[in-house]
C-alpha cells in the first residue's frame, strides 16, 4: 500500500531569495492514510521579461511498506520506507508534470527545477531513501522510491502524462525505471537478495529528459578510477606510468593509445574489485551470515584523463578541472564516488559488468520519446555520454540540444539554465 502525506515544513524561499509565506501551522502526520496540504506558496520573480507564474512548493510524504531482512538506512521504522518528494504546482492547472529523482537526492531547490515551476510546468521532486548518503545504496530500491512517486503522481494527484526528468545520475535511474517499466527483468539485487520489480508493475512514463546525463553509476565510476591502483591493499602505492597526477607521472595532450590502454586498466580494475566483493558475499554466506554486510572504501575515483587533458572527449571544459574542483584533491577526498561503500552497493551500483541500472543496456530497452540536453561545458559528463546514450536508445524519437557553454550545474550561469527549462518546457508541452 502506498500513502500520501504533505506537511508544511519550515519557511522557504524561492531560488531568487524571497520568501514563501506559510499560512498555516506544521501539521503532524497522523499515519500513513491522511493526506493534509500544506499551505506554501511563491511566486518566482524572474530576472528576464518573461512573466512568472504563481505556484505552490508543496513537500510531501509517500510511504510504503517493504519486508527486509536487514535496514540499510538510518533510522525510521523497520518494514517501512517514508520518501520526500516536493510538489512545485503553478496555479493553472495541467495534465502533465514533470519527475525528477537522483539516487541520492537533494536536488528540490535545483535552479532548473524552480525556473519549470516558474514557466507553469508543474514539477515534482523525488527523493529515495538514500538522501544524501550512498554508502549503502542498491539501485533497484531507489528505483522502487521512484516508482512510489510515479505511481502517487498519477493515482492521487491526478496527473495523465508523467516525464522523467532525468538530470545527472537522474538520467540513468530514469532510463533504469523505464526500462523495467517497459520490459520488467529484475526480480534480485547483484547480490543475488530478492527484490522484485517485475511484480512491482511500474507505471510506465510517457518520455525520458535526459538532462547533463552521464552514462550510469557503475560506467561513469569507472572512467573516473585512478588506473594507477593496482593494489586495493595499497591504494597509495601508485604505478607513476598511470599516475596522473604525479609530478613525473604522464603529461598532456594524451595519444589515444594511451587512453586505450588506461580505459583497459580502469576496467580490469573495478573487476578486481567486483571479485573480491563476491568472495566476500560467499564468505559470508559460507558461514551462515547470510545479512551480514561488510563496507569499505575505494581510493582513487577521480582519475579520468578526462580532467586533465580536455582534448580526451573534447568540449569547453577547462583543464585541470571537474564537477566537483581539482580532480588531484577529489581523487582521494572524501566526496568522491564510491569512496564509502559496502558489498551489496557495490555490485548494485558501482560494478561496471553486474548493476542492473547500466545507462546503456538500460536505454537499448525503451521505446519512448526522449529529450536529450548536453551542456557545452559540462565538466561531468562528457559529449561521448550523450553520444553513445543516443545509439543505445535505438527506439526511442529523440530530440536533442546543446546548450554553448554550460557546466555542469549552470552555476553562475542563470541565461543558460534559463534556456535548457525553455527546451524542456517546449518539448514537454508539445507531446501528444
């Protein structure tokens, strides 16, 4: 069963800085079966001519039960998982919105989410239960949080038509959602612990956004590795023929038998670890601890060429950058990928030959319209993820947009997100 509750939540601001108003009182939810409107409104004060339109940011509860044989999340009710979703509702009304969803969340008060709202695009934000933290995630049930909310999207609110916004990491959970929608395969995690999505029915969607779009969890952490590891006991014992960093390690611009070959070295090394997880799981198993989990890290997870030579995969990045600053500091910091991890996320997530959420055998599944955006400075994901998710969506119309100059985020670059909610806006407003 699948419950509803919104609560008012603190006061808020739009993402100009002004303040929604809240009317009435925080209302407590009394179980799963009420359903009590918040009273939040704003009106976004756009910075061009266009006009903005009033609406509501309404955050909300979709609550479901799940039997399990351990909890992966803190705190909260065993048996039962409790998903946030924000609700950005203009006035007019529509018979069709827009989802977006990251494994991880938070991405609610994201410009180009607010800036939809704002052009009468109604819009819901959905976070899984692994907000904010991935140590532990397994694709398929934060894909099954997404389900919820589509599901609650249509039958309670009413919603006809639903799109998949599909921004960053969103895009793979999109494609994965679809595809399971569409051609439902998955009955167990990698680890082999049941977890049906086949019996789950989703609800399939009527197209797929794919926004600033990388490739998927498990194919994008690879290219990111440090293919200087070749000792996960040893992570900093690093091979300086590899080392992209080292001050004698290799320097730009880099032959493309050198990418090959580190490409090939990225690979053998997430199947290192992939073997060593599953020997874990077998021990484990072995010796009758079937729930046990063990959780580790993985060093070195920001070592693409990528970052260092901007002629590999070629666009108006800056060198010696990424999404999330110099990549010599991300590559060991604490906010790289994969760097907490455990057993099962690993094989879920992370494993480039065993997750289920795969970008591109996940889009070769699908028969959909799609929107495809690329940012022309995307300091993430690259022209080439685009490129090989457009041939893997083999059956799916797809329109696509560069948008010049764009990070990854379109900070500080508020015309430019402007204009990619326009192209979503536009597409999404034509559709049958």
């Amino acid at each position: 069963m699948i419950a509803a509750c919104h609560r008012a939540g603190s006061r808020a601001t739009c993402q100009f800085g002004h303040a929604a108003g809240l009317t009435g009182q925080a209302r407590r939810c009394r179980g799963l079966k009420s359903v009590q409107p918040c009273a939040s409104s704003c009106i976004a004060r756009g910075r061009s001519s266009t006009v903005a339109a009033r609406f509501e940011r309404i955050p909300y509860l979709v609550a479901f039960e799940e039997v399990s044989a351990f909890k992966d999340t803190y705190g909260g009710a065993i048996g039962q998982v409790v998903v946030e979703a924000m609700h950005l509702k203009p006035a007019e009304p529509s018979d069709r919105v827009v989802i977006f969803s990251h494994p991880i969340g938070g991405g609610s008060w994201l410009p180009l989410v607010t800036m939809l709202a704002k052009m009468g695009v109604h819009t819901i934000y959905a976070n899984t239960r692994y907000r904010g933290n991935d140590t532990a995630l397994i694709m398929e049930r934060a894909t099954m949080d997404f389900a919820a909310v589509i599901r609650d999207a249509k039958e309670r609110l009413g919603y006809a038509k639903v799109y998949l916004g599909g921004w960053s990491g969103g895009g793979a959970q999109s494609l994965f959602y679809q595809a399971e929608a569409q051609d439902p395969r998955v009955t167990h995690t990698p680890a082999g612990d049941p977890y049906d999505l086949v019996a789950a029915k989703f609800v399939p969607a009527d197209g797929v956004l794919l926004l600033a779009a990388h490739l998927s969890r498990n194919l994008t952490l690879t290219e990111w590795m440090d293919a200087s590891i070749e000792d996960e006991s040893r992570p900093f014992d690093r091979n300086p023929e590899w080392n992209l960093f080292a001050p004698d390690g290799p320097k730009p611009p880099f032959s493309a038998e050198f990418v090959a070959e580190y490409r090939a070295r990225q690979i053998a090394r997430n199947r290192r670890i992939t073997a060593w997880v599953k020997d874990q799981l077998a021990d484990l198993k072995a010796r009758g601890l079937d729930n046990h989990e063990r959780c580790f890290t993985v060093q070195g997870t920001m070592g693409d060429p990528r970052w260092v030579d901007p002629l590999v995969d070629p666009n108006q990045r800056k060198p010696n950058w990424c999404m999330l600053g110099d990549p010599a500091v991300v590559n060991d910091g604490p906010v790289g990928l994969a760097r907490f991890t455990t057993l099962r996320s690993w094989l879920s997530q992370w494993s480039y030959d065993d997750s289920n959420a795969d970008g591109l055998k996940c889009a070769a599944r699908i028969k959909v319209p799609m929107l495809v955006i690329e940012n022309g400075a995307d300091d993430a994901c690259t022209p080439s993820h685009a490129a090989r998710l457009m041939a893997a969506a083999k059956d799916c119309p797809i329109d696509r947009h560069l948008i010049e100059g764009a990070n990854h985020y379109s900070f500080g670059q508020p015309s430019l997100a402007q204009q990619a909610a326009e192209l979503v806006r536009d597409w999404v407003m034509t559709q049958g």
